[in-house]
C-alpha cells in the first residue's frame, strides 16, 4: 500500500460523516476531559447590526477548571474581567471603577473548552456546518442552537474546531437582537502552570464600586 493511499485512509476515517456532528463533538469531549488550564491570546469584535457598527478588542485569556476565567483587554482601553465561583469582577484601572454580580453570559466566551463540552450535545441542538480555515488552520464548522428550556443569553452560538487538537480557535455568539460577538484565540496552551492568583484582580486601594 502507498503512502498516498494510507494518508488517504487515515483522513477518511478521521473526517464526520457528511452532516454529522457526533464526531467532532466526541473529539471535544476526549480533549475536554484532559484540560486543566488554558492560555491564550484572542481578538473580540462585537457588531451592533441596526446601528452598523462594530468594536474590536483584543488580549488573553487564562481558563482554570472548574469554572474560573480571567479575560485581560489590552486594546483598546486596559481592563480585566475574572470570573470564579459564580460570580464576575470587572475592573478599570484608568477610571478606578469595577462592576461585580453574578456570572450570566460571560463563560459561553470560552465554550467548548473543557469537561463543560460533553454537556454541548444535550444543551444544544448541533450540527455540522461544514469545515474553514482559521489562521491558516483548518477547522470544522458546528452551529449550536439552545434546546428547548435551554436559552440562556445567546440564541445560537458558531464554534469553529480546529481539525487537528480539536480545540476551539473561533466562537461566534449571537444574540436575540441579531448582534453578535466573534471572538478568535490564538496560540492557544494547553495545560500550562498558572499562579495560585492568577484569578485576583489587583485592584487600586481607592477603587469605587459601580453599582
């Protein structure tokens, strides 16, 4: 047998059936149960469709299972958000302001990352949109829709999959208004050793509280 014709095998037999989603899904779910932590840098753009407009920021991103996230915005303005036990902490520096309440929304940011992915099948209706290339890499395309009594902030959500690691390089969040947030993460690490604080937000001593 050619070397052609075993590489041939070996992609067949690694691709989803035409219109199946299962096995990407599986795919997510095996990496999922390996992720401890994850480092990466993203680019988020978020479009108001009626008013035509669109804001664009950019950093990185720590995750640390179970359910801690910490996004921190370089551009265009510095600013930090952790979200852990339930709960989310916006901070400012520039204006000394931070925002604090219960975690709605924010973690569908990173879905698909960690054990939380085994949970995508029974949350959400999915299906295989096809395959892209992010960053030059090739990706499989899964559009997730809310199940019934599942809606929560989003009414559908695009993951891109990279085909290789399968972990997500692109997640499109969409919602009922029609406005939508694409963000895409870059050299992404996986399992990396992070700080016992790397979740505390250092804030100013004299930091006001936005109610």
């Amino acid at each position: 047998m050619t070397w052609l014709a075993v590489s041939l095998g070996a992609l067949l037999a690694a691709a989803p059936p035409a219109g199946d989603a299962s096995a990407v899904l599986a795919a997510l779910e095996q990496q999922g149960r390996q992720l401890v932590s994850m480092r990466a840098d993203f680019e988020q753009t978020r479009t108001n469709v009626v008013l035509d407009e669109t804001e664009t920021t950019s950093g990185k991103v720590l995750l640390q299972v179970p359910g801690r996230f910490r996004w921190d915005y370089v551009r265009p303005q510095p600013s930090a958000m952790a979200i852990k036990d339930g709960r989310f902490e916006r901070y400012f520096p520039q204006t000394k302001q931070v925002f604090r309440g219960p975690a709605k929304g924010e973690a569908d940011l990173l879905v698909g990352f960690g054990p939380g992915s085994k949970d995508l099948g029974r949350k959400y209706e999915v299906t295989l949109a096809g395959q892209e290339s992010v960053a030059g890499q090739p990706a499989w395309i899964l559009d997730l829709r809310p199940r019934a009594g599942q809606a929560g902030l989003f009414s559908a959500i695009r993951l891109w999959v990279d085909q290789q690691r399968s972990l997500p390089v692109q997640t499109r969040l969409t919602e009922p208004t029609g406005d939508y947030t694409l963000v895409r993460f870059d050299r992404v690490e996986v399992n990396p050793r992070l700080p016992a604080d790397a979740f505390d937000l250092k804030l100013a001593k004299d930091v006001v509280e936005v109610k």
